[in-house]
C-alpha cells in the first residue's frame, strides 16, 4: 500500500495570488477585470484583480 500526500489547492497556496490581509488577497491568475461603479453623479471605470480568501479554491491552481 502506497501512502499520497494530498496537496491543499487554497488560494493561500497558490503561486497566483496576492496577500493584501491575513485572510484576504488578489488572485492573478488572469488579468485584471474592469468595474463600473457610479459615485455621485459621476461613473468610474476601474481595472482591479479579484479578490478572494485565504481559503477559496479554483480550477487556475499553481504551486509556489
């Protein structure tokens, strides 16, 4: 019988992303996405990363 280490594929874990908080961070796994937001009477457009927690997974998973 042969014993397998199961990898932990967390955000956390991944190569992609970006600590901003101690539960929080950035995924990079892709470009940034555009927001559209209105503040005021005014509509701002923003490009920013996800962001995600420590603990969520996806399919865009790399090693450190």
């Amino acid at each position: 019988m042969t014993d397998t280490a199961t990898a932990t594929k967390t955000c956390e874990a991944c190569a992609n992303w970006k600590p901003t908080t101690d539960s929080q961070g950035e995924c990079r796994a892709k470009a940034p996405q555009t927001i559209v937001f209105q503040v005021d009477e005014n509509t701002k457009i923003e490009s920013r990363f996800p962001v995600t927690q420590s603990d969520d997974w996806c399919g865009e998973f790399v090693a450190k």
